[in-house]
C-alpha cells in the first residue's frame, strides 16, 4: 500500500507541474489549412522530442510544455512542404505563434538549427514514427518499440496486428534478418539503434518492383537503424544460471556496413524459450504471454540452436536479400489431463485422459533470397527453401470413456517412433515494367519436393466392457513414407486502360503427385518379430491432380479510393488410385468452380480510412474425406469417407475503419465481419452401446459466422511523461449445424470480450503497462441432453518497471492473474504468474547483472476451458514452476566510423 501511495504522490506531482501552451494555426501558401501538420517542440542540445501534436481540420494546432530553460526550437512539417523551425533561448510563458505558413517542394534551413523527423509522418499508405519519442527500458529490443504504437497488440499466441490487420513481414532497413516473419530480429536487434519505424501494407516481390498497388490486408514493419549507425558491429550476450540446473546462454553477433550485413546466433536453454517469436528465444525477461498455457511453451522445453544469415547489394545489378543457415535442436516433456463432456440428443458421454509424452527434435535449414536487375525495367528473382527434420518421440496414454457415469471403455497405449523428414523447393521469377506507365508482366515457376518417412512401434490395449468380446489388442510396427512433387506455374499481365485503372490477366497452374505408402506388421509371439502383415491397416495411396485458376480483375487507383473488382474460374482434377485391405479403390472427380472479389478502400483524408471487401470462393473436398475405405487403425473410431461430397462455398464480407487525430493524440479502428458457408463439410457420426464412435463426412448448409472488433487510444502528453488509455471491445456470434449421434444439431454462440489497457511512462521514474479483460462465452443447443452452457475467462496483467540512478538500477515486474469459471472441480480456476527482477547496469552501460525469478508464488497454472459444437472440454498441462537465475548481459557494440 506504501508504494502504491508513493507512486501516486509522485504522479500527482508530476501533473501539478507547471505548464505553458504553444498555439497556432498552419497553411499552405494558397491560404488552404493544413490538416495532420506535425508541430513539435525539440531541444536543441540534442534534439530530444519535449512535446508534439497535429493540426486539426482547420490547421490549428494547442499543445502544453513545461517550463524550458535551455535552448529549444519549434518545428512544423508537412509532406511534400518545407519544413518550418523557430528558435526559443527559453520559454517561461504562453506561446501564440500565430499563421504560418509552408512552402511547398523545398529544403529549410532556417536559423540554423539542427532539424529532425517528425515523431509522426503519415505519406499515403505508410505510417512512420520517430523512434526516439518511444520509450522503452534499457536493454529493450525492437518489438518493445512495437509495444509503444497506439493501435498495436500481441494476443494469446504471440501474434501482433496493427488496429486489426495482422503483421506478416518484419524487416531491417528493408531487408528481412533470417526470416520474413522477424522473430528473430524482434528479439535480437537492440531498441537504440532504431531512428525510424515504418508501417505499411505488405507487398509481393511483383508489387514491390512494378510499383503497383497492394492487394494485401496484411502490415508490414520497417525498422530503419540510424544512418550514422548503419555501419557497426553487434556484440550481445547473455549468460544464465539457476536453480534447479536452469541455464540460459544466448549471444549475438552482427557486422554491418550500409547494404552489407551478416548476423551469427547461438543458444541454449531449458527455461521454455522454445523459438524465435513474441515469447522468444532472446526475450530478455521471460514475459508472462504464455502464462495462460495455450502457447506451445507447454511442458519443458530445451532448446539450442546456431544459425548465420547475410545479405548484401552486389554491384549494381544483384541483390541478396537473404542466405542463411539454421541448425535447432530441441527436447520435449509434456503432460496432460483432458475431462471432455460430448452431449448427444438422449445422454452424455464423458472422456477422461492423461497423456505424457517426450520428444527429440533436429531440424536444419537453408533459404536464399535474391533479385536480378537485367535493366532498369527487368528483374529476376528466384529463392531456394531447404529442410531436414529427424523426430524421436514416446507417448503414454490412458483413456476413460463413461456414458452417464456408467463405465463404458478405456484405452491404454504407448508408442514410440522416428521421423525423417526432407523439403526442397526452388522458385525462379520474372517481372518486367513496360514502357508504357502501369503496363507490366510477372511470370515464375517452383517446384517443391518432399519425403517423410515414419517408423512407429505401437502397444494398445482397448476394453469395452459391456461387450468384452470386442476388446482389442495391439503390438505393431508400422512403416509410413510420404512423398510428394509439387509444380506450380504463374502468369499476370497488366494492361492501362487509363492513367489510374488497369486490367490484368492471371494464369495458375498446379500438377500435384502426391504417394503415401503404409506398412503395418503384427507382432508374431513365434518368431519373436514384427512379421505378420497386418492388411486392414496397411494401404498406399497414390493421386495426380491438376488445378488450374485463370482470372481477370480491373483495378482503379484514386488519390482518394481505391477499387478491385475481379473473378477468377477455379478448375481442379483429382485422380486417386488407393489400396486398403487388399481392396482396390479409384475415383476422379472434377470441379470448375466460379469465384470473384471486390474491394474498395476509401480515404477520407491521410488518417482515416475505409475498406469494404466481399469475397466468394470454393474449398474442395480433401481426398481423404472423398475417398470410401473404412479406416479402423483407432480402435475408438472408425472413419469412412463420402465420395459424394460437394465442394464447399464460403461468402466473405468484411468492413474495417480506421483513423489517427494527431493533434488530440487518438487512435480507432473498428471491423465487421460476416462469414456464410454453404455445403460446409462435417462429420456425421454415431456412437454404438459399447462407446465406440462411427463417423463419416456429411454436407451441411446454413453455417455463418459474424464478428465486431473495435479499439480506442487516447494519449495524454505532459512534461515528457505519457499516458495511453486503451479501452477494446469484440463480439462474436456463430451459428453453428452439425449431426451428432446421427441427429442434426443447433449450436448459437454468442462471444463478448471487453478490455482496457494502460501504459503509463513517468520520465527517468517508472514504465506500467495493465490490461484487464473479460472473454465471455455462451452456447445454445438444439437436440442435446442440455440447453445452453457459459464460460467466461478473466485475465489482468501488469508490467511494472521502476528506475533508480539514472536508469543504472531498475526492477521489473510482471504479474498475470487468469481465472476460469465453471471449470471442472479437479482442475484449478486460478493461475498467479509473477515474474520479476532487480538489474544494475555498469562499464558504461555496456554490461548488466540480473537476478531474475520465474513464477515468484510457484502458483502458475494452466488450466483452460474450451466449447466446441458439442462437447465441453476441460484441460490442464504440464508448465515450468518457479526457479531463480542470475544472469550477466554484454551489449559491445560500435557503429559508426568507429
């Protein structure tokens, strides 16, 4: 309560403090107001952000700044104006700058005084901020920059999107570190080298050369590392050891020099830093994002790996965006215990189990990246993507099933068994910009070439106690090889047809030749060996099928919207040739399917914006849901496919809005979206006396699905200090209609989830970042044994880091309390995680000791709830407990010319 006390009166202090008001209004110089104008206060010593804000649709702008007694310097900019600065000695009193006025397409230097970016700069689809008005804590890396964006969020899983739109691509002055995706460069790159960030739509290799505009709903984000540090080297290490034998040993090791780079990382751990993601390898404080265990950091992990990547511009003509190699080794201990209810028209059937299983993974890897310009409007691209997995693994498991509390059957098995498995895939491209503005031509083909192969020792034992006679018993071997061979092909052509629409023509060609062969052989008590030919199991599987998708789309691109209109005609062959107990079975099957897209995405100014999207399109029936055999290899269920099944038809609209007020420091987006299925594809099954389930594939029209999101940030700004309130709200509704026990069902789902965010920054004193959320749930049956069921889940989170001595000592704390209601009474509603730590760093700031301490309560827990259609499922998983490790960290980096 103290502390609490304490951080108020401090608070208090920080907004009694007293301010002056800078006013005035910006024009261009045909007397029109300037909306979304950063103005900025900036000290000059070392042009460090004191405040800004943006103009409003009048061109006014009213921002407040402590008092200054140093020299600072007023900076007003615009795209595409001349940027405007004025000097101040001091400022002790109300400022009124009065008009100003920006001249357009030219270069300021007015009083002489150092100007710098704007924290915000918004040019047409892209969104860039000044990376030093973000605050972060001391050895931060660059995804905590991320954090600091209004409109960012990380969900359960580690997935990020921007006011909604998912984030697909992080990339590094352009270039991506490794992969695509930038896990690794999230957490390795060091937050202080960054001088921009940059948001926007994510573009194709075609897109990207050819300047067009992109079809993708998706982000990507540019880290831009400070010109005068784009040439350096990068010395991270971390060195870590606890309790309980936990160690934690990672480094980094990076040379770069404007387009050249090269990067050497290394790991090991046993502390569930699983991979290179949100939740990953280098997260320097082992955040609480899978502290609701739906992430794979379930069970005990270690992990270690080594990995290399380099990429440069060679010459004028070839640019390397990538070469890079990774080995991975991991080991895995997982336990679970499921309690699932499946409601049927007349009564309920329990299944209880407890799973345990390890794994050994290896996985090696090689990609490359690179692009040809064979002249200025001709390029060549092609990439090389390589794999090689080898898996051993055991699992134990138990299996209960009653049926009104009546015992019904159980299954016991173990398993163990070894992978190996291979991936090559070539890709080689063209794209070509006419002479004529707009008019362009794509082309590529790949090839991907796959093996896998399984050897599986099985031991089950299944009892049916109400009919003992068909009691199971099982010791196999079973030999498993997939291999497949993948051509793809790919043609578009763009013609003008004005000086902002073009049409375009798109040719897909697919031929997939796809062999499965499974070997399964008894175990013979008289030989001593696996050496009876078990044909009910064994079967080989063999397809060859064409696709082919040809499509046209006109596409108009306005200053102010943007419009697509396309349709493409969807043509696939299959042919299947399969073998199961010895019996032949052949099938073909063709589908030409109809399918189109609309889209437009009007601007209403350079902030706010809206998209509007419908979509339909077909999913083909997988072979293994057409193909007719009777596949009994689990002795619970016995599956057969329905050849008659007819593809599945899904109309998409989604409607997303969004808009950025500078000048009142406010952020919104808001989506809709509504999903209808038609000739969806679900299982058609019933249960027989002794518990064992029979399902089939049956067709089903009528499923839709309907959802809302929308989120608010409000940033309040005083004496360097900041404030964002971020309250979220999302609903989801589905409808939902299946067979279960051979009766058609209902399901209605109704989901609501509010929630509320608070980052708070007090200047050299503290960072807190809070969310508190609610995620409630409640399904309505038709022709189940009950009418409806609710969940609802609460979650509060709290990051709290407090500084001492000029940032030279700083503790860290995070805490996640997760509650889950109508859980089964045998597994635990609450989970407290606490993580926290004391850092001081030393020897310039260049090293830092941590004692840092995983699950401070040992109170962690994992258990959640899940509703599907028609079962509820409780389930709870192994996790890491509480463990202390003190940690030493070196960051020895030089940039520049030094």
């Amino acid at each position: 309560m103290k502390k609490f006390l304490l951080l108020f009166i401090l608070f208090a202090i920080q907004l009694s403090a007293q301010t002056y008001t800078i006013e005035g209004k910006v024009q261009d110089s045909d007397n029109k107001s300037l909306e979304n104008a950063t103005v900025s206060l900036l000290k000059q010593k070392d042009s460090s952000v004191v405040n800004f804000t943006g103009t409003n649709n009048n061109g006014s702008f009213s921002f407040k700044i402590p008092k200054q007694k140093e020299p600072t310097f007023l900076q007003i900019s615009n795209d595409k104006f001349r940027m405007f600065s004025k000097k101040y000695e001091s400022i002790d009193q109300n400022l009124e700058i009065g008009l100003v006025k920006l001249e357009r397409d030219l270069s300021s230097d007015i009083e002489e005084v150092k100007i710098i970016a704007s924290p915000v700069k918004i040019k047409k689809d892209t969104v860039e901020y000044n990376a030093s008005y973000l605050k972060v804590d001391p050895n931060d890396k660059i995804d905590k920059l991320l954090e600091q964006i209004p409109g960012v969020e990380t969900d359960e899983d580690g997935k990020m999107t921007v006011n909604g739109k998912p984030i697909n691509k992080i990339l590094i002055n352009g270039k991506p570190l490794f992969n695509k995706d930038g896990k690794i460069a999230m957490e390795t790159i060091p937050a202080d080298l960054i001088k921009k960030i940059q948001i926007t739509t994510s573009k194709s290799k075609e897109e990207e050369l050819t300047g067009r505009t992109p079809k993708s709903d998706s982000l990507t984000i540019n880290f831009n590392i400070d010109e005068k540090n784009n040439k350096g080297n990068i010395k991270n290490f971390n060195l870590g050891y606890g309790t309980d034998n936990r160690y934690d040993v990672k480094g980094l090791l990076a040379k770069f020099k404007q387009e050249t780079n090269f990067a050497l990382i290394a790991g090991s751990n046993n502390i569930n830093i699983s991979d290179f993601s949100v939740d990953g390898f280098f997260e320097n404080n082992n955040r609480n994002k899978s502290a609701n265990g739906r992430t794979a950091s379930s069970g005990i992990l270690r992990t270690s790996m080594i990995g290399a990547n380099y990429s440069d511009k060679i010459g004028d003509n070839f640019d390397l965006d990538k070469f890079s190699l990774e080995y991975k080794e991991g080991n895995l201990d997982t336990y679970s215990k499921t309690s699932r209810t499946t409601f049927l028209p007349d009564y309920k059937l329990d299944n209880n189990s407890e799973r345990r299983g390890n794994s050994d993974k290896k996985t090696f890897s090689f990609n490359t990246d690179a692009t040809i310009a064979l002249d200025k409007r001709t390029n060549v691209t092609f990439s090389t993507n390589f794999s090689n997995n080898t898996t051993d693994n055991t699992n134990e498991s138990s299996v209960f099933t009653l049926r009104d509390d009546v015992l019904l059957n159980s299954n016991k098995s173990s398993y163990r068994g070894n992978n190996i498995g291979n991936i090559f895939k070539p890709k080689i491209g063209l794209i070509k910009k006419f002479e004529k503005p707009n008019r362009s031509l794509s082309a590529s083909v790949s090839n991907t070439f796959s093996e896998n192969k399984n050897t599986n020792f099985n031991l089950q034992e299944t009892i049916f106690y109400q009919s003992p006679d068909q009691n199971d018993y099982r010791n196999q071997l079973s030999k498993n090889k997939n291999s497949n061979n993948l051509f793809s092909a790919n043609f578009k052509y763009y013609e003008p047809v004005s000086d902002s629409a073009t049409v375009s023509v798109e040719v897909n060609y697919d031929l997939q030749k796809l062999n499965k062969e499974l070997v399964v052989n008894d175990f013979d008590a008289g030989t001593n060996d696996y050496s009876e030919f078990n044909s009910l199991l064994s079967n080989t599987l063999n397809q060859n099928n064409n696709l082919l998708n040809t499509g046209i789309s006109y596409n108009l691109n306005k200053s102010k919207y943007n419009f697509r209109a396309g349709t493409n005609l969807n043509t696939t062959r299959l042919n299947v040739n399969s073998i199961y107990n010895l019996q032949h079975y052949s099938f073909q099957r063709n589908f030409i399917l109809p399918e189109y897209d609309l889209m437009l995405n009007y601007k209403f100014n350079k902030t706010t914006s809206l998209r509007i999207s419908n979509s339909a399109n077909f999913i083909v029936p997988q072979v293994s849901y057409l193909n007719p055999y009777i596949d009994i290899s689990d002795p619970l269920i016995t599956i057969q496919g329905n050849p008659d099944l007819k593809s599945t038809w899904q109309n998409s609209t989604n409607i997303n809005f969004s808009t950025m007020n500078i000048a009142r420091g406010i952020n919104f987006y808001s989506r809709l979206g509504f999903n209808y299925t038609d000739n969806d594809i679900v299982n058609y099954s019933f249960y027989d006396d002794s518990g064992k389930q029979f399902s089939t594939y049956e067709n089903i029209s009528g499923n839709k699905r309907a959802n809302f999101s929308t989120s608010l940030t409000k940033t309040y700004k005083w004496n360097g200090n900041k404030l964002d309130l971020s309250p979220s709200f999302a609903a989801n509704y589905s409808f939902r209609k299946g067979f279960i026990d051979a009766t058609e069902f209902t399901n209605n789902i109704y989901t609501l989830s509010p929630r509320f965010g608070v980052n708070l920054n007090l200047k050299d004193l503290m960072n807190l970042r809070a969310s508190y959320g609610i995620n409630y749930s409640s399904s309505h049956y038709t022709n189940y044994r009950i009418d409806k069921t609710n969940t609802a889940r609460q979650n509060f989170s709290l990051r709290l880091t407090n500084y001492f001595f000029n940032k030279t000592l700083f503790f860290s704390n995070d805490f996640t309390f997760t509650k889950n209601s109508n859980i089964a009474a045998d597994f635990n509603r609450n989970s407290y995680f606490w993580n926290s730590s004391v850092n001081y760093q030393f020897y310039k700031k260049q090293m830092m000791l941590k004692l840092s301490v995983n699950d401070l309560l040992n109170q962690r827990q994992n258990a959640t709830r899940t509703i599907g259609d028609n079962y509820v499922e409780d389930r709870e998983e192994l996790i890491l407990k509480r463990y202390f490790m003190l940690s030493l960290i070196v960051n020895l980096n030089t940039f520049g010319g030094k």
